[in-house]
C-alpha cells in the first residue's frame, strides 16, 4: 500500500509539472474512496481541482 501511495504522489508531481505554466486545471475525482486512520474510517464521495500556475522564486531582500 506504501508503494502505491509513492507511484500515485510521483505520478502527481510529474502531470503538475508538465502542466505548470500552461493555465490549467487538474481534476482529480474519486468515488467511494475509503481513507483508514487506524482511528477512524471514512468513505468520501467527490472531486478536488487544482489550479496548476508556474511561480518564480521571491527575491530575497538583505539588508
């Protein structure tokens, strides 16, 4: 399970990347999708959008 959750979150990254600076959006939907704390357990219904823009590093400023 681990491992899967290491391929997803690469895989992530890697179409956030490729998207960056294109004004995209990313939807990522999912359905009766069961998240385990140990403590609790849910099952969610729904969609999360990401709004994929490029940003440039601040400028730092020393005094």
């Amino acid at each position: 399970m681990q491992r899967t959750a290491e391929t997803l979150g690469d895989t992530v990254v890697a179409v956030l990347d490729k998207l960056a600076g294109t004004q995209s959006d990313l939807k990522l939907s999912f359905q009766e999708l069961t998240l385990d704390t140990g403590v609790m357990k849910a099952t969610v219904n729904g969609a999360i959008v990401l709004d994929v823009v490029m940003a440039k590093p601040a400028e730092s400023t020393s005094a």
